[in-house]
C-alpha cells in the first residue's frame, strides 16, 4: 500500500517536470514565431522553411498562427505519450534546439539595436 502511493507520488513529479518542459517549449516557440516574424519583416532575416516562409509571404499572423498551433498540438501528443520514455527523448531535443534558436534571435537583436 505505501509503496504504491509512493509510486502514484513519483510519477506526480514527473508529470510536474514534463509539464514544466512543455510550457518553457511553449514558451520558446512564441518568442521564435514572434522574433521570426518581426525580423522578416524588417529585412533583418530569411526564413528557410519553405512551408512557412510561404506562409510569412500571405501573412505573418498566418505565420504566428500557425506555427504555435503546430508546436501546441505537438506538445499535446507529447503529454498524451508522456509516460513512454520516447516522449521524453524527443521532448529535451527540440528544447535544446529551440534554445538555440532563441540564442540566434539574442544575436541578431544584439547586433541591430546595440552594435
């Protein structure tokens, strides 16, 4: 009995973490989509992927719109497929990607509004 409470516990926590990843993915992806965007814009950047460089050709808000209802639902099936390891491991891969994506965007905002 006291073991099984402990396990319902730990895998409490674990949700709690992977919960915490998707929100900070989340929230990495707006400020990509958002950061992409403006650049765009502004001449500062290019998009390389052609799908949505398409879509920032229509519309930016089509853009924006878009690619956080595609990370969302992503990270809807990721949530749904949590308690598989593989979950996991194609969850801290993309975080770290979008970090340095983030790190990019650090760069170009440096450059143009400090250099």
């Amino acid at each position: 009995m006291c073991g099984d409470i402990q396990s319902r516990w730990a895998l409490r926590r674990y949700d709690y973490k992977f919960i915490i990843i998707l929100v900070i993915l989340t929230i990495l992806n707006i400020i990509d989509a958002c950061a992409t965007a403006f650049w765009i814009d502004n001449q500062l950047a290019t998009e390389v992927n052609p799908l949505m460089k398409y879509l920032l050709d229509l519309s930016p808000s089509y853009f924006i719109i878009l690619k956080i209802t595609l990370v969302t639902i992503c990270s809807y099936l990721l949530w749904k497929l949590r308690n598989r390891k593989l979950a996991f491991v194609l969850l801290v891969p993309v975080v770290l990607i979008y970090l340095y994506i983030l790190a990019k965007h650090a760069n170009i905002a440096w450059n143009v509004f400090f250099c």
